[in-house]
C-alpha cells in the first residue's frame, strides 16, 4: 500500500493527461463508464502507476490496454445473467469478511470446482464478475484473496482457470491484490503450486502466503474467519440474484451498488478476452448458440464466405529468443461479394497475443493477422491449441456506419443477433520448434498439464495405498501389543494378589503365635 500512497497528483495528472491525448488521436470507442472513470477514480490511477513502479510511460499503456480489454470483454455490460445459474450457486467463488488491514476478501473454495466440468468461458465471466463486483465494492481499494484448498485433490485444481485470474491480476487489475493467502494446501499439490509461482511477478511472490488453521489469524482475525477456517464466522454461502435498476453505474467512489453487486442492464455478450497487449478472445470452437451459426470447412469453395488455411505454423520470434510468431492470412471470397467482419478468437487466450483480433474485409480482399505466443510458452504445449474465424456479412445497410465505427465489436454482436449468415472457420497450430526447445521456458521446466495431472493422480494412488496399509499395520501391531500388555497385566495382578495373600497370612500367624507365648509366660510368672 506504501507504494499507491507514494504516487503524485502530478503523476497521475500525467497517467490521465497521456490516456485523453492516445484516445483522442485513435478514437477506440472506450465504454464511458471506463471514460469517466479515468477521470473520476483517482486510487485507481494510483494503482496503475504503483503496479509501473512510477514509470509514467507503462503505466499510460497499462491503462489504455486494459480498457481496450474492458470494451472487447464487455466488462460494464457483464452481470449474474450472463452466467449459468448452477455455476453462480456452486459458491466457487464469493465476498466475505476482511483481511487484517481492512481489505475485502474474495473466498475460492476449491473444492465447489472440479477441473473440466464447466466450460472455460463460464470461468472467465465468473471470476471478471467477482472481480467487478469486489472492485465496486471496495471503491477501487486493494483486496485479499483466499484460495481455500480444504478437502482437494488433483481434481479440484485447475491450472487453465487459475493462470487465468493470474493474467487478469497482472493485466487488467493492476495492484488489486493485499495478499493471496493458501488456506490448508494438501502437500500433494505442492507440485502445481511450484509452477504457479512461476506465473507471478517476481515481486508479487512475497504476496503469496501458505497458512493453516495456527497460522491464518496472522493475515485474517478469527471474527472474519469462517468456522471450517477455526473462526467464530458461521456464514454458509447462498447465492441470491443481484436487483436490477437499469442503469450502469461508474465507480467514481460513489457507486450505486444493491445487493452487493452494482445494477447493470442487461447484455447478451458472450465474448471473452484473453491476456496480452492486444485482447484476445476465448472460444469453445463451437458454433455461436445465439446465431445458429455453423462451422464450415477451410476451403475456397463457392460455399465459404472467406479463404483461410486450416493450419497455421509457428516459427521461432525473431525479435525475443522465448517466443514464437506466426501470420494467418483471410481471404474475402464472397461469392456476392459481400463485405465481412472478421473475428479471431483462441482456445487458450493466456498464451497469445492477436493483432488484430477484429477487422473489415472488402471484397476480394487479403487480411494479416499477426499471431505471437507470451514469453516463455513451450513449443510442446501449443500444438492442442487451435483457433477460430468467426465471418459475418455486413448487411448493406449498415455498410457506411460499420466503415466508420469505432467500436466493431458491437457492430459485429448487432449483425451476429440479426439473424445474417455466419460461419465458423477452425484453424490448428503446428510449430517449428527451436533447436534445443525440449519444453523448457524461462528457466523452468515447462509441464503438460494432462500428464502432470495423471502423474500426480498416480501418485496420490500409490501414496494412499502405501500409507493404507502401513497404518493397517501398525493398527494390528498396536493390537498385539495391547493384548499382550494385557496379559502381562493379568500375571503381574495374579502374581501381586498372590503374594499379598501369602503376605498376610504369614503375617497372621506370626501375630497368632507371639500372642500365646506372651500368656505362657505371663501364666508361669504368676504361679
């Protein structure tokens, strides 16, 4: 917190300064919510320029990324209806209580999730929506959050979701987090958390707290802690549906909130964006539900509404010795020659980088899309990814103001919703690895999540077995020991009585036989 404190008027008159002239020479189309709020929250400027550690420069582009992000996510248009009502009842994620230094607490419960059982995208908009509601709550202060690994297993820890709120806290929500807390971490996950670690800012590692039932009292008092945590806390988690006033309200440090959650309108968005400098959007790689669109084979064919290949090869960066680009190629080939919006998502958003991810094809004409991985992604694990060309045709109305747009996006949901033909085109990833690159990156050794998965899984068979029998064993020597100490406490109580009673009896007769020869003597004395 030292550091937000130690930012300037200065500083952030100069954050709010280079923001206003970037967006006025580019006309992004920035949701005004976002708009006003850079004008209006001041500790969220102060977060920005403490996660660039002052550097005014990074911090300029930190903030104009992130509400390039926000538009393309549709962050001030996400609430509880946009996400399946089951996900949102499991408690997988939730606010309560605060922290020792009066932060908010976002409460995971590991085992409410298990990896592969809900879809990726539903994750995302599950943990931007805790992190919305939370900010809002918080008035753009810093909160801590508690991954609480009672009871998991294997099954419970998902690497894909957690790196994803990793990226978010590096990217989007910059100096949000007081401390990340570990509540009762089973040792056989000690492993994957390892390779977490190697997913932080090196800075944000001290952040990083492992603590039990003894220990938890040093980061959150017993009243805040729940009573499975060893707290006086006895509140059960209930999911209860957020009002709605139909209005969005800016966080400006006054914002509207009911029922813990800031009112919104609704929004049948349904786009996801990854990480990196340019956003990237998730998909499942299946046809768009709302538009009943379907997905068409790569080709060039008078049925295909663009030419794209159905590969895209990955060759070693030349501007960063980590890194691998590549460059897909879209073709209009309408056969009416109709002008198209083009829109590229991928399977795992964490790794890449997508420029541009969204852009106007004419007729007959070529797109680039440029295609680079994040620092340190391994060759091995790229080749299960795939990505996705979404094509809609522009309605001849709407040609002028699609040209002239600031904001496609939005005209691509508004086409996509009208009912217009829409394909799908699916495009797979092969790579040339680098001479050397056996998976590892960034001086760690880069682990395919499946295999670490069974490995562990085995393990944790194994161990349980093992250690199974040998309490099995040491019960049974336990009670052999039990009986045996039993038997020699059954001797030792014989041997004792038996010696008490001999004891006694001598002890009678002694006593008998002094007290006649006491009257004898007493008897002949007297005569």
């Amino acid at each position: 917190m030292e550091e937000i404190n130690a930012v300037t008027p200065q500083q952030i008159a100069t954050l709010r300064k280079n923001f206003n002239d970037k967006v006025a020479s580019q006309s992004p189309g920035f949701h005004p919510n976002d708009l006003e709020r850079v004008k209006s929250d001041e500790l969220w400027m102060r977060r920005f320029i403490a996660h660039a550690e002052s550097n005014m420069d990074t911090a300029s582009t930190l903030l104009y990324e992130c509400c390039q992000w926000r538009k393309d996510f549709g962050t001030n248009d996400l609430d509880d209806t946009n996400i399946p009502r089951d996900l949102l009842e499991k408690g997988v994620l939730f606010i309560r209580g605060k922290d020792k230094w009066g932060k908010k607490l976002l409460v995971f419960k590991a085992q409410n999730h298990t990896k592969g059982t809900v879809e990726i995208e539903h994750l995302q908009k599950l943990v931007v929506h805790a992190f919305e509601r939370i900010e809002k709550e918080s008035k753009s202060d810093q909160i801590s959050i508690i991954f609480d690994m009672t009871n998991t297993g294997w099954s419970n820890m998902d690497m894909d979701f957690v790196r994803y709120l990793i990226t978010l806290l590096k990217t989007y929500y910059p100096y949000f987090v007081n401390y990340l807390v570990i509540f009762s971490m089973p040792w056989l996950l000690n492993a994957a958390w390892k390779i977490i670690k190697t997913w932080l800012p090196e800075k944000f590692v001290d952040r990083v707290k492992f603590q039990d039932k003894k220990t938890l009292k040093d980061y959150i008092d017993v009243d805040n802690q729940l009573v499975e945590w060893g707290g006086t806390d006895n509140y059960v988690f209930k999911y209860e549906p957020a009002k709605k006033s139909g209005r969005n309200a800016v966080n400006n440090n006054s914002t509207n909130v009911q029922n813990g959650m800031e009112t919104k309108t609704k929004s049948n968005r349904a786009q996801f964006a990854g990480n990196g400098r340019t956003s990237t959007e998730y998909s499942d790689l299946s046809p768009d539900r709302a538009s009943g669109g379907t997905a068409i084979p790569n080709s060039s064919s008078n049925n295909c509404l663009v030419d794209v290949e159905d590969r895209v090869m990955f060759r070693p960066s030349e501007s960063a010795d980590d890194e691998y680009a590549a460059q897909l190629t879209v073709q209009n080939i309408s056969p009416n020659g109709d002008a198209l919006i083009i829109k590229i998502k991928t399977t795992s958003p964490s790794r890449y980088r997508v420029k541009p991810i969204i852009f106007v094809l004419n007729r007959n004409a070529k797109g680039f899309v440029s295609l680079e991985t994040h620092s340190g992604v391994a060759a091995a694990t790229m080749t299960k990814d795939r990505f996705q060309v979404q094509v809609v045709i522009i309605p001849q109305n709407m040609l002028t103001s699609v040209e002239n747009s600031n904001d496609l996006g939005h005209n691509f949901r508004q086409i996509l919703h009208s009912g217009t033909q829409f394909e799908t085109y699916r495009v797979n990833v092969a790579v040339e690895a680098r001479p050397g690159d056996t998976g590892t990156a960034g001086g760690s050794i880069a682990i395919n999540d499946e295999r670490l998965r069974r490995g562990l899984e085995d393990l944790e068979r194994k161990i349980t077995d093992s250690v199974g029998k040998q309490v099995t064993a040491k019960i049974d020597r336990i009670e052999r020991m039990l009986m045996i100490a039993g038997a020699l406490m059954v001797i030792l109580f014989a041997c004792l009585s038996i010696y008490l009673w001999r004891l006694t009896g001598e002890n009678c007769a002694k006593s008998c036989g002094g007290g006649v020869g006491l009257s004898s003597n007493s008897i002949s004395g007297d005569l």
